[in-house]
C-alpha cells in the first residue's frame, strides 16, 4: 500500500519535479554527445564583462567551419545552411549574400509600418477568440510580411502555408519538440525554385539558381519569420500575464516610449537566441588570457542578460560582428502587430513562460471590450502544467536522437572536408 500511495504521489506531483530534471539530464546527454571543447561566454574562463569585448574581436568572425558543434547546426537548419547568411565564412560570398539581405529588408519607417499594419489586419481578422497558442498565430503574419519584401506582391495562400509549416518545422526541431520533416521543407523549396524569376530584387550571382531558393528560404523564410514570432509570442505572454501593463497599453495606444519599453524588457528577458557560436580564427588576446585560433566559441545569451544588468543587453548582436540585418526593421513592425493585437483582443495567459517556450505560447483570447471567463484559464494552467511532463521525455527522446544523427550524417564537416568554401 504505501509503495502504491508513493507512486500514485510521484505521478500527481510530476509536474512539479519531473520537467527541470528530464530538461537537466537531456542537456547533460547533448554536451557528452557534442564531445566539443568549447570556451562558454561569460563562463569560468571568460567573464561578463569580456562578452561584447570578445563578440566584437576580428578573428570571431568563423561561423562553421572547423567546429564539430556545426554539423547539428547545419542538421537542424537544413537544407541549404550552407547559404544560410548567419553560416557563411567571410569573403566575397558573403558580402554578396548580405548586399541583397539588405536591399530586400531596407523600407521606409513608414512603408514598414504600413505593410505590417496591413498583413496584420489580414491575419487577425480571421483569428477565432478563445484558447490559441500565440507563436502559431503570429507566424503566418511574418509569413506574410517577408513574403511581400521578397516578391513586392501580395502573399497567396499557397505561398504562406508553405513558408508556415516549413518555419514551424524548422523551430519544433530546435526545440526537439519532433524529428525534422524532410518533406515539409523540400516542398517550400520546390515552390521558391519555381519563383526564382519573380523575385524582383537581384539575387547572389555566386548562387546556383539551387542554392538562391535554400537562401531566400533561409534567411527570410526560416530565420525571420521564426524569430519574429517568438518575439512576438514572448512578447505577447508578457502582456498576457501583466493586467496593469496590458491596461496601460490598451489606455494610451500612441504611447511608443512606453511600448518600446515593454518590448525591450522582452529581449532581454527572454533573448531569441541561446547560443551563438564561433570559430576563433586568429588568437584573442585579453588581460589575463589568450583564446587561441581554432577555439569554438559559444556566446551565451541568456547568461549575458541574466549577469549584466538591465540596461546592458545586445538583441540583435553587436554592429563589428554581423548584427542582425533586421534590426531596423524589427521594433516598429513589432510595436504595429502589438496594437493591431490589442486592438482587437484582450489577453490573459496561465501557463508557463520560458525563453525557449516550446509550449508556444498558450494565451486565452478575449474579443476586446467583452467579459473573461475564468474556467478556460484554469484548465489551461493544468493542461500546461501535464504537457510539460509528456514534452520533457519528447524532447529527450528527439534531441538525442537527432544529435546522433547529425553526427552521423556531419553534414558540415563533409562540405568543407570535399574542398567547398
């Protein structure tokens, strides 16, 4: 009997125990596997106040080749991280690729605003108020928006489906929430290499017409639309969780130093980025260390916005090392797809906020104006609570299978190791 009640109380309790120590053991079992020296930063040997000194250097600049940890990398961001923007070494190569990423991404404040607003109203207006998970909400509207950047028309259904599942499969895979979908993304690719001649914008020259689809679905249609709505799923939980913030906001809709202020404390509370890592290419001096070439270097953000304080946080990385492309374009389309949200919802959230938020977000969604009830809010807390438990063992089970796998397939030590640039 008591072995009995013990169990029965350990099954009951699981929510409460069971996820931090399957997410521990997990972690522990990808740094064995990974098998990668590595130098954290801010960690034991580098501190925090070294971060942006170390981030910035020169010879910070290898992005793959040379570190046993971009074979997983290039796995989950397949196909075509070989082009992928963030991946490429330094040279004419990139340089090419980043010209374009920059003339696709250079709007007026104003026009930017407008198309956000615009896809937004889109999006929203066939929202169903109720239980919803806030990151699935928001990707079609960044599938909208970027696909209008690229092509300069509007996004057909086909197009944006495509670029969902496809965003929505890349980010599941991150967050070993499930194994790849091979096939899912394939077909974006298909559908963008059938588009190549309508892209209005010129495209790398460097690039097979092959290799141009795996960078135009990198870059804005993995890369962008994925973080930009788990900026806005972070963003929105926070509203959703704080009454007083919501009501200030939804009181004074023309308040952008206080919206600011809010979206500020979300990227830096819960960075998009976990870990960036680097190949040193040259030694790295420092006061009292010397990094040497060759040293993998893993840029920890989460850690740096945990130690250095509120007002010292880098969202969109530092200008000397390739800073995000949309840094411009991020915060005024965010603060427009908040108010086009508020405008019409209420929030309220019960479930859990993580930076990794591999719940995507759950919220409940009040039409503006309109009483909220209180019991879907209670059953979203014990659904969130239980779905933790089955998540944590997925995400075991998936993780360290795909990390066996990428390991096997070494994707990019195979590139460079078949003399490729």
């Amino acid at each position: 009997m008591i072995g009995k009640a013990l169990a029965a109380a350990a099954v009951a309790t699981a929510p409460a125990w069971l996820p931090s120590r399957v997410v521990a053991l997990r972690m522990k079992i990808f740094s064995l596997v990974n098998g990668q020296e590595t130098v954290t930063i801010p960690g034991e040997r580098v501190g925090v106040e070294d971060f942006r000194r170390v981030y910035a250097d020169p010879a910070a600049n290898g992005r793959s080749r040379g570190a046993a940890l971009s074979d997983l990398f290039w796995y989950w961001l397949a196909p075509g991280p070989e082009v992928h923007q963030e991946h490429l070494e330094p040279g004419p190569r990139y340089d090419e690729v980043a010209k374009c990423t920059r003339h696709i991404l250079i709007r007026s404040k104003k026009d930017s605003e407008e198309l956000a607003r615009r896809v937004a109203a889109h999006v929203l207006d066939g929202v169903e108020p109720g239980l919803v998970r806030l990151r699935d909400e928001m990707m079609p509207i960044w599938a909208e928006l970027y696909y209008e950047l690229v092509f300069e028309e509007p996004c057909p259904p086909e197009a944006r489906d495509l670029i969902v599942a496809h965003a929505d499969d890349v980010v599941s895979a991150l967050k070993c929430v499930r194994p790849r979908n091979m096939r899912r993304r394939a077909r974006l690719t298909k559908y963008l290499r059938r588009r190549l001649g309508d892209v209005p914008h010129p495209l790398p020259q460097s690039l097979t017409p092959e290799e141009q689809a795996y960078y135009l679905q990198g870059t804005f249609f993995n890369t962008a639309v994925v973080q930009m709505s788990e900026a806005m799923a972070h963003l929105l939980m926070i509203i959703a969780k704080s009454p007083d913030t919501q009501r200030r906001l939804a009181e004074h809709p023309d308040d952008d130093a206080y919206l600011d202020r809010v979206i500020d404390d979300g990227l830096r509370r819960f960075p998009l980025f976990g870990i960036a890592h680097r190949i040193s290419t040259a030694d790295i001096e420092l006061a009292d260390l010397t990094i040497p070439a060759g040293t993998v270097l893993c840029f920890s953000y989460p850690e740096f916005a945990a130690r250095s304080g509120k007002d010292d946080f880098i969202p969109f990385g530092v200008a000397q090392n390739r800073a995000c492309p949309a840094r411009g374009l991020a915060p005024p389309t965010m603060r427009v797809v908040t108010r086009e949200v508020l405008r019409r919802f209420s929030l309220a959230s019960t479930a859990g906020h993580t930076r990794s938020i591999p719940n995507r977000g759950p919220a409940l969604l009040t039409p503006r104006g309109t009483p909220r009830k209180r019991l879907p809010l209670v059953w979203l807390a014990v659904r969130d609570r239980w779905e933790d438990v089955w998540r944590s063992f997925a995400q075991l089970v998936f993780g360290t299978y795909m990390v066996l796998d990428a390991r096997r397939q070494a994707l990019c030590t195979t590139y460079f190791a078949g003399g490729n640039r």
